[in-house]
C-alpha cells in the first residue's frame, strides 16, 4: 500500500475556505498535497505532476468537475489517477451515479468529517496500489509468455533437426528390405518411436499456439478418406506392434471437405494414438459415415477402444489441457495431456465438433467427431488423380546439419534425383547460380546467409525458374508467411516424412 508520507493528493476546489480546510486535513495527515482553484488548472497540475489521488469538487468556474475527470481518463498520462468527487450542491443519488458512470472511483458529500475523507483517501490508494501490482504483474507475464515462445521456438528447432536425420535414414532403411527378422522389429521399433517424438514435439508447440489463438488453417477441398489412409500407415504398425485388432469401415466414395488436410491428419492421429495408448490385447475400430443431406450434410468418423475407458467423474474435462484418463500414480501409458485439447480446438475451427464417450472404467471409450461436408453439386474430379508425375529431378539441398544433410541426398538419390549440396547459405547461393536445379530444399537456420536471404537473392537473380522449398525446424504461420513473403514456394516443418516429401516432388 501507498504510505500517505508517499502519497501526494491533487485538491481541486474554487472555495478558498473549503481548499484550504481539506489541505490541512490531507496535510496533517502526512499527504503531499497539491491544489487548484479550476478545472482547466487542475488538468495541467494533474499532467506535470502524477498526484495519486485527486480530490475534485464538482462545481467549478470553467469546467465542471465531471469533465475534469473525463478528461483525465481520456489522458493516456493521467488514466491511472484515482478520482474522488466532493460537493456540496450536486448531493442527490442521480449526480453521484454520473459522476461514478463519468470515471470517478468514489463520491463525498459535503460537509463531510475529515476522519471520513482520510479513510476514504487512503482507500483509494489501496485500491490504486492493487491496481498498479497487478498490471505489473500483468507485464511480467506478458513478457514470461514472449520468452516462453521463443524458448519453445529455439526447442522444436534443435529436437527437429536430429529427428529430421533419423526419420530420413529411417526412409532409406524401409526401403532395403531385410531377412533378419530382429533387425526388422528394430526398424520398426526406431520408426514408430521417431515418429511419437516428432508428434509430441508438434503437439508441444500447437497446443501453445493454439490457446493463444495464433493458428492458422490453410484450407482447401480435401477427400477425407484420403487423410485417413495416410493416417492409418502410421497407426496400423503402433496398432499391431501392441498386439491390438484394428478394424477399419470406409465408404466407398470420396467425403469432400473444407480444411486443412495437415491438421486433420494431426486431430486422428491423435486420437487413433490415444485409443493405442489407453487399450491392452483389445481391438481399435475407425468407422466413418455419411450424415443428412446436401446442405446440412456432415461426415460422421467414430475412433472406438475397448481399453481402460474414462470415469464418469473425468469425462467432462477430458478435453481441457492436461486432462489424463490415466491418472494412477505410474502413469505408465505417457501422454502430456495435451492431445485431446488441440483435437478440440482444432476440430472447431473446421466448423465441426467433437465428442468422447465412455461407460466407465475397463469399458473402452468412444470419440466421434463430426465435419461438414462440401456441395456435391459442381465438385469434379481430380485431374491429377491417377498421373504419375514422379521424375528425376536436378534438386538443391541447403542444410547446415550434417547427419541430416547427408540422409536427405541418400534417400533423393535412391529415388534417382540428381543431388547437389551445400552446408550454408553463401555455398547454397552459388551452387544455385552455376548448377540451375529445378528444385531447391533451403533449411532457414543457416550460418552466414539465412535460409530468407536465400530465397530473396535467388527470387531476384533467377525469377521463378527455380522452385523454391524451406525445410526447417521453425513451425507456425509467422515462419509460413515470412517463408512466403521471402519468396518460398512451401514451407515444410522439420522432420519431413519421406513419404510426405515425394509426394511434394511428384506434385511439382
């Protein structure tokens, strides 16, 4: 709190008489105290000097005490001031409703007793010293938060770049088959836990992003069938590896939709991981449908488990942040309780819902999600559906990691690309200006030259001749945008999957 010797009061009134008896109240009470006799005055002393408190008749000679005080809420300068009105003439309940609606924090009438005026002052003040704490608070955690973002940002970038290189000697890997069967099981072992770190790792940084409503859908007509497949290469093997039936039931037409393909990958991804995760020697069933009609038609996809289930008491909460179904002492299933949480919000922002159900305890659970689908009407097919547009191509690869660097032109030369490669910028440049790929795969964090400049000079000296791609371990739309703005084609966030990334070459 404010200690009055600390504190100064501002003393506003045209009455020589009434002034100076509050200054001596105020004063005697150990207040610095300032004073003006009008309103126009009592605005420029408030301006030079921050007083704590103001003490302000309602009734003087150019401007009445109310517009005082409204000015003094419009001043940026003097916003924080706590404002007491007196009077002696304006003293009925209608007044002192506008002057409190008009910004003023408390009202005396006079005449008043001065132990009333001291205690009411000093109220004021607490209240103020509250007021100030919490904005600073406020501050620091403003600033917390900004440092906890890049924090975050510096994290995913250095455990993105290791993951790049093992998920891509991973790739090569599968695509030399083996005869030793324990070899295998431990391909598959590296590969489906490289795959959960570079999850937990994007759920990690999204589930930030998204309570702080900072992502961004990149939308377009997308079959949501083929998301699913895609999902389902990943969940089929982490299925089978926990002994779990995976039964799977998907209509035989495409189920058009308005989204986000990546982010829908991530809502079933997550959710078939959790159904792995939280179900032992049972099965896993993925079941879409197709709901009501044109115009209010929706696609209906239910992920069922006959695992450990969710207690009645936990249902409710299970998608707020951190929620856990497990919550025995081992936590032995994992989890960051974040999944279910950026399965929500971004099911929502595809205009869709979500819902989990479950008898209780040991009776498995059941999440449905609901999205809306597109007109059928004018919906026409793919034109590049069924071509094969995978040739060999004279690629460009920047990336200052070595591991990584050498892992992404092995498995590009498996899929016999021409590779050439650079481990920063300046080399990168050059190579690009004396060796004319059609492709360039430019990581952003590069030593001397950044991935952006890259991309800026190549725009300036070649045009569109080239296609420009940024890999890197910096997510999110504020790398998306600056990547484009810089003159990237795409921007892909490290670690690529192999499947992923020729699917990107066979589109080019």
């Amino acid at each position: 709190m404010v200690e009055p010797r600390l504190a100064t009061v501002l003393n506003v009134n045209d009455d020589d008489a009434n002034r100076y008896l509050v200054n001596r109240i105020l004063e005697m009470s150990g207040f610095r105290v300032l004073e003006a006799a009008t309103g126009l005055s009592a605005l420029l002393v408030a301006e030079q000097h921050r007083p704590d408190v103001v003490v302000l008749d309602v009734k003087l000679p150019d401007i009445s005490g109310y517009e005082v005080c409204e000015r003094l809420r419009a001043n940026p300068g003097t916003a924080a001031m706590a404002v007491l009105h007196t009077s002696a003439t304006f003293v009925s309940s209608d007044k002192k409703v506008r002057a409190l609606d008009g910004g003023a924090d408390a009202y005396l009438t006079q005449p008043f007793e001065a132990a009333e005026l001291i205690a009411t002052v000093k109220s004021l003040l607490r209240l103020r010293h509250a007021e100030q704490a919490a904005r600073l608070r406020a501050e620091e955690l403003a600033e917390m938060d900004r440092r906890k973002d890049e924090f975050l940002a510096m994290l995913a970038h250095e455990l993105r770049n290791p993951l790049a290189a093992i998920m891509t000697a991973i790739g090569i890997l599968e695509r030399k088959p083996t005869d030793d069967a324990k070899e295998a099981r431990m391909r598959g072992i590296i590969q489906r836990q490289t795959h959960h770190l570079a999850r937990l790792v994007d759920d990690l940084l999204d589930v930030s992003r998204i309570t702080r409503d900072r992502v961004e859908l990149r939308n377009g007509r997308v079959d949501l069938l083929s998301v699913l497949q895609q999902v389902l290469q990943v969940a089929r093997p982490i299925a089978e590896s926990r002994g779990l039936g995976l039964e799977v039931s998907l209509p035989s037409v495409p189920l058009w939709v308005n989204a986000d393909a990546t982010r829908l990958e991530q809502v079933f991804t997550n959710l078939l991981d959790n159904a792995a995760k939280y179900t032992d020697g049972g099965s896993i069933s993925l079941r879409v449908e197709r709901e009501g009609v044109d115009g209010s038609a929706k696609a209906v996809v239910r992920v069922r488990d006959t695992g450990i289930g969710i207690a009645a008491d936990v249902l409710p909460y299970i998608f707020d942040l951190f929620a856990q179904a497990d919550t025995s002492l081992e936590r032995s299933r994992g989890g960051l309780g974040i999944g279910l949480t950026l399965v929500r919000k971004l099911v929502q922002m595809h205009d869709g819902e979500v819902h989990a159900l479950s008898d209780g305890p040991g009776r498995g659970s059941e999440f449905v999600v609901k999205l809306p689908l597109l007109h059928e009407a004018g919906l026409s097919a793919d034109p590049s559906r069924g071509t094969d547009k995978r040739r060999g191509r004279r690629i460009l690869l920047v990336e200052d990691n070595s591991d990584a660097r050498q892992a992404m032109r092995d498995l590009l030369e498996l899929w016999g690309h021409q590779v050439v490669v650079a481990p920063d910028g300046l080399q990168g440049l050059a190579l690009a200006l004396t060796q004319f790929p059609e492709l360039a795969l430019v990581d952003i964090g590069l030593p001397g030259m950044d991935g952006y400049r890259v991309a800026q000079e190549l725009r300036s000296r070649v045009g569109q001749s080239i296609r420009l791609v940024a890999i890197t371990g910096y997510g999110g739309p504020e790398g998306q945008d600056r990547a484009l703005r810089a003159g990237f084609d795409l921007h892909l966030v490290k670690p690529v999957k192999p499947d992923e990334l020729d699917r990107l070459l066979s589109a080019l």
